[in-house]
C-alpha cells in the first residue's frame, strides 16, 4: 500500500511537471505566433515580404500546438499529429533534394497508413474525458489501477 503511494505521488509530480511544461511551450507559441503576425505585417508593409518566411514560422507554431496536445493527451494519435506536422513542414520550408522530398513524402504516407489501419478510436481522447482525468487528478481522487482496487475493495466490503 505504501509503494501505491509512492507511485502515485511520483505520478502526481510528473504529470504536473508536463502540464507545468506544456503551459510553457504554449505561452512561447503563443508568443511566436504574436510575433509571426507582427513580422508579417511590418515586411508586407515595406515590401519585404517572403511567404517561404512566414509559412515556417506557421508551421513552427502549428508544431508547437501538436505538441502540446500530445503532452496533455498521450495518445498514439497525438504523437503521429505531431509528426505529421513536423514532417509537413520540413517539406513545405526546406528546398532540399529530391531523394530527401520523397522521403518525406513517403514518410507522410507511412503516417497516414498507421492512422488509417493501425489505429483504433480508444486512440482519440474526448475532451471531456481529459477533464474528467485532469479533475481526478487535482482533487486526488484515484485514476486506473487506483480506482479499480478501491472498487474491488468497496464491493468486497458489502
């Protein structure tokens, strides 16, 4: 009982160092994101705008959205979101060679052959289910194993 403890207080200090995390890297994209429209603006102004510029700053901020997704969810499919996105934008900024274009282009199909066939929708986290596990979480309430040996202990008492 006391190791359940340990481990669900060290579960405890990890998530809120994730989400601590992810709030971070949400506040920097955010600020990118200011800073992007800013940019864009003051070049389209001056008549220095490059559109190769600001789709990698999009991108970059669009990345950075995925993968704060994929620090709060910790699904299979938010993880290839975040490759999706960052294969995406590679192809889209660099000028690179033809072999390293089809390779990501290939590596996109890969992608999107692993979300059609390999996975399943118990992939995908509703929103609601999020906060239902973010407010188990804050008030201390037991989640997964947790909540299946405190049902098990509460049927066997009646």
């Amino acid at each position: 009982m006391k190791q359940n403890k340990v481990v669900g207080t060290l579960l405890k200090i990890a998530w809120t160092l994730e989400l601590t995390i992810a709030v971070f890297i949400l506040l920097v994209t955010v600020l990118q994101m200011i800073l992007t429209a800013t940019d864009s603006l003051n070049y389209l102004s001056i008549g220095k705008f490059s559109l190769t510029e600001f789709f990698a700053s999009t991108m970059t901020v669009v990345v950075g959205l995925e993968f704060v997704k994929m620090l709060i969810l910790h699904t299979p499919r938010a993880v290839t979101d975040v490759l999706l996105f960052a294969i995406a934008r590679q192809l889209v900024v660099s000028h690179s060679t033809s072999l390293d274009t089809l390779l990501g282009v290939t590596a996109v199909a890969l992608i999107f052959l692993i979300k059609k066939f390999l996975q399943t929708e118990n992939d995908a986290v509703s929103p609601a289910s999020l906060l239902e596990a973010f407010n188990r979480f804050r008030t201390g309430a037991p989640t997964g194993p947790e909540m299946q040996s405190k049902q098990t202990e509460d049927s066997q008492e009646h």
